[in-house]
C-alpha cells in the first residue's frame, strides 16, 4: 500500500498546481491549504 501512496498524492497536487497557476489570489491561498491538509494525512499513514 505503501507504492500506492505517492501517486495517489500526486495526483492530488497536479491539479492544485494548476488552480494555483489559472486561479485568482483567493484560490491560489486554498490550494496550499487543501495540498498541506493532503500531505499531512499521508505523512500521518507512513509515520504508522
């Protein structure tokens, strides 16, 4: 399950970056909000 992780969280971030890039300054301040909120999660699944 481990292999599995990584892709899911790129997936995850490749349409954050692309929010970041076409959206307004009001998304672009959400988007690392929701990308960190992800992260954390998958580093909590690993650290277990």
């Amino acid at each position: 399950s481990a292999s599995n992780q990584p892709p899911i969280l790129t997936v995850k971030q490749e349409p954050g970056v692309t929010t970041r890039k076409r959206g307004s300054d009001t998304e672009v301040g959400n988007a690392p909000k929701k990308l960190k909120a992800v992260e954390t999660v998958v580093l909590d699944d690993d650290s277990v």
